[in-house]
C-alpha cells in the first residue's frame, strides 16, 4: 500500500484526504470486499493522523458506501462479500434465541 501524506500544510481537511486515499486503496483492488480493515488506532498510528482523522474519515467512506462497520467486529470493505457472521444490518448479532 503506498504511504498516505499526512502534511496538514496540503490543501484539504486531512480527514477527507485520508477518506480519499482509503478511496484510492479499495479502487485499485489493494483493499479487496470483504476485507477487515485494521482498528482505527493502528490506522492511525501506521498513517501519521489522529484518532479523530480516522474516525472522521470511516464516516466519510460509510456514507459513500464504501465501508461498513459492525460494534465489536470491526470495519469491512464494502462489496460481495457477505458481512462477518453473527452481524446483523443493525450491528447487532442476528443468532436465534
């Protein structure tokens, strides 16, 4: 994966800059549906942008389709893949009582 600038110096809110690369990432296949994508402290860490920037940018690509996420299971790439068991629409595990 090619690195992600974190300059706050370049055009742009970081946050969207960083949506936009995680754009890049899943267009270009490196990022593949139905994969996890790592926590968002690790993505922080590994990118150079705050916790903030990170969660600011998972918003960013949910509301372009791109991602879901799922409390307690993580953020998944968006795509054929079927959603990790026990995950409902609502986030909530769908196992019969």
């Amino acid at each position: 994966m090619p690195a992600f600038d974190p300059d706050p110096n370049l055009p742009g809110y970081t946050y969207l800059r960083f949506a936009d690369y995680l754009t890049a990432e899943i267009d270009a296949g490196r990022l593949r549906a139905g994969s996890r994508l790592a926590g968002e402290q690790e993505l922080a860490q590994v990118h150079g942008v705050s916790l903030g920037t990170v969660r600011r940018a998972m918003v960013v690509l949910r509301e372009r389709g791109l991602v879901a996420t799922w409390p307690s299971k993580g953020s998944f790439v968006a795509g054929e893949a079927a959603p990790p068991a026990g995950a409902g629409a609502d986030g909530e595990g769908d196992e019969q009582p």
